[in-house]
C-alpha cells in the first residue's frame, strides 16, 4: 500500500493527529485489511518527508501526560481522504481522538512556514519560494495567523 500526502492526512484527522509509529501502524493495519497488502517502508518515508514539505502534514510538539509527544497532523494544504479499507482503524488501534490547542498549532506551523521560508531565501529558490506563497494563504485559512508580513517579503525576494 503507497499512501499520497492527502491519505496520510485523512488517517490522522481521523485521530486528531498521530505518532509516527501510530501512523505506520494505521497504514499496516488498513494495508491488511485491503487483501492482506503491506507497506513498503522506503515508500511510506518518502511520503510522509514529502507531505511535510508540502505542508499537506505538519509536525505537533504537545504535553501529554507530563510527557513531550510529537504528533503528525493534517496539514493546511491538506485535503484529507481516508483509504479504503482504513476506517475502521480508530477501532482497531483504540487510540482516543486528540483534541489540539489551535492557536499553539497554528504558531508551530507559522515557526515551521518562516523556516523554510528562511531556507528557500538563502539557497536562491524561487521554486519553493513561490510555492510558499501559495501555502501561505493556506495557512491563514487554516490555523488563527497572520503571514503578512512573510509574503510581503516573498514577494519582495520574488521580484
């Protein structure tokens, strides 16, 4: 089973947000359930690196139990589809949804959004600069932030 950014999104929402572990976990189990399929790791990393570059997941730092937990959650250019055969996977991994802090979230992924804006400007590419400002607004829509200030300066590098 090859999961695309939007899937992998789809099995967190399901939970809030997840481990990685959880979430190579969920992937098994509704791999399982599709015929008795497996996950190719090697595939499953490229995927989630890749929906983390494109925003379409983002990483969660929380405080759980007295504990740090770093969570997987759908991102703000997410358009979360559940695979078939993966929704009964709440059920059969008996993890209780997560209820996250919006605003923290939204901070988190603004930290995240400046950094990479940070690297595209200093490597000179205007590829991932303009896709950063058209993830810039779907990070507005998303989460309570104001990115003014990072497209004006997108722009600015753009022209």
């Amino acid at each position: 089973m090859n999961a695309t950014g939007d899937e992998l999104a789809g099995i967190v929402d399901l939970f809030g947000g997840l481990t990685r572990p959880e979430l190579e976990r969920a992937l098994s189990e509704a791999a399982f359930r599709a015929d008795g399929q497996s996950v190719d790791e090697a595939a499953l990393e490229t995927a989630i690196d890749d929906a983390l570059e494109s925003f379409a997941l983002v990483r969660y730092e929380r405080r759980h139990d007295g504990t740090r937990q770093s969570l997987l959650v759908a991102g703000p250019t997410a358009f979360p589809s559940v695979p078939e055969h993966a929704e009964d996977v709440p059920h059969i991994l008996d993890i209780d949804r997560r209820h996250l802090d919006r605003d923290a979230l939204g901070e988190t992924v603004h930290g995240q959004f400046t950094e990479e804006l940070e690297d595209a400007v200093a490597a000179g590419d205007d590829d991932r600069l303009r896709h950063l400002l058209d993830v810039s607004y779907d990070i507005e829509a998303w989460a309570p932030v104001d990115l003014g200030a990072d497209r004006d300066r997108l722009e600015a590098t753009l022209e």
